[in-house]
C-alpha cells in the first residue's frame, strides 16, 4: 500500500502541495490528474524520494520516505517526466547498466525479458540516440520495472506520442497495472479514463476529487474536470 498522510510541500513563498492524503491499495492504476503546476510532479518526486516534503509523511510497502529510503526506492519504478536516458549507450548496454545498480541475479535474462514485455524487441540493438519516441518510452518503463518493483510512478507518460505509439504504451501500463500499483500523472483526462482505475483530481496543490472509474457514469470526469479549467 502507498500511504500519503497531510503532505505538503512550499517552495519559497509557493505552496505546491496543500496537506495532501490518500492511500493506493494493489491492484489499482491511479490517475492523478489536473493542470500544469496543479502539484503533480512535486508529489511524485516526494514519494520517489527525490525531495522532502515541508510536512506530512508518506510510506511505501510499509516502508517510511523519511528514514528507509532505500526500501522505499526498491519498491518503485520511476519514470520521470523528462525520460532520462543516456543517449549513447545501446538499448541493452543501458538496461544491463540500470540493472546493475540493483545488483539483480541473472541480469542478462532479465534484460531480455524486460525487452520484450515491453515490445523492445525489433530495436534493442540500436542506440537509444536512434529511437523513436515512442521506443524510449519503452526504455525508460524497461528500465522502471527491472526490479520487479511493487508501484510503478509514471509522470506524464504519454505526452508526445504519436496515436499509435499512445494506444501501445496504454496497453503496456494497463498490463503492468495488473499485478502492480500504478500512480501516473496527466493533465489530458483521456489519458485517465484509458488507463486507470481511479481518478485523483488535484489543482492549486490539493485533492479536490477522488473517485474509482467504474462509479463514474459516462462524461462525468470531463464535467469534472472542465469545471476546474473554466
Ligand atoms: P505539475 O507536475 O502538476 O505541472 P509541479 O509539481 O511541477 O506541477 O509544480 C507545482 C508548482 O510548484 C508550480 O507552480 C511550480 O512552478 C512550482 N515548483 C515546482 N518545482 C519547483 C521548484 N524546484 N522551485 C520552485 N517552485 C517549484
């Protein structure tokens, strides 16, 4: 289970995130959806570890942000909005790489497998430099999942894909959704009801909606949704 009690985060003089909770149970693809600068990114790096909240607590798996950090980041997958990849290296040189840091058994079956769950398969020979969108968003869930994490965190995920490349990455996030916990983050409400199982809406930093897919009648995200944008 994730757990995010009353986190807040104030960068300077701005509060990013306003005494945010709630909790992810397994099995469900979260959607956190809401305009640019509504908190998203910020909520994520925190429960990634990447920074600390001003207030609040999160924990992981049972395991605290704040002084089991490493159990924390053992059981995540990352995919961070700008898609971090070293240009230079090979598919697999990259993956082998990112599966070294974790110290993983039999590392080379595991890249092999990584590569096709994700449909990797036809360019894993190339240069990450050489690829297209699409496959480096492919890369960069490889290199999320190749520890067998418990939650997979996705900023942004398919911002920039071709419709085609879209409906592959969907597909590949709902799979994966099956066995894991999913938090991903958008500001295109489609993308939520494509993939989730729950929307969380956020805006000005706090939660002003949370609601399982399957309790919603049709068109009623969008209503949701639009009556923050207007
Ligand atoms: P989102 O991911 O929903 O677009 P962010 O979490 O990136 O939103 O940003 C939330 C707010 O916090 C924005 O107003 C943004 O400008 C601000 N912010 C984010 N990161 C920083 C930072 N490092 N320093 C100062 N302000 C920041």
């Amino acid at each position: 289970m994730i757990k995010i009690e009353n986190v807040s985060k104030v960068y300077g003089s701005q509060r990013a995130l306003d005494h945010v909770s709630f909790t992810i149970e397994p099995g469900e693809i979260v959607g956190l959806l809401g305009p640019n600068g509504a908190g998203k990114s910020t909520l994520m790096k925190i429960i990634t570890c990447f920074i600390p909240p001003t207030e609040g607590t999160v924990s992981v798996c049972g395991y605290s942000i704040f002084d089991q950090s490493q159990e924390v980041r053992r059981q995540i997958g990352y995919l961070p909005e700008q898609n971090p990849l070293y240009n230079e290296m090979y598919v697999r040189e990259f993956l082998r790489f990112v599966g070294g840091i974790y110290h993983l058994d039999n590392l080379k079956d595991r890249v092999e497998e990584m590569i096709h769950t994700v449909g990797l398969t036809p360019e894993a020979d190339k240069k990450i430099a050489m690829l297209s969108k699409g496959y480096r968003q492919r890369v960069g869930l490889a290199q999320a999942l190749i520890h067998d994490p418990q939650v997979l965190i996705l900023d942004e995920p398919t911002t920039g894909l071709d419709p085609n490349q879209l409906e592959e990455i969907r597909s590949l996030v709902r799979k994966v959704g099956q066995t894991k916990m999913v938090l991903l983050s958008t500001h295109i409400m489609q993308e939520v009801e494509a993939m989730c199982t729950r929307a969380i809406i956020i805006n000005h930093g706090r939660i002003v909606d949370d609601e399982k897919m399957h309790n919603m009648r049709a068109g009623q995200l969008t209503e949701k949704f639009h009556k923050l944008t207007l």
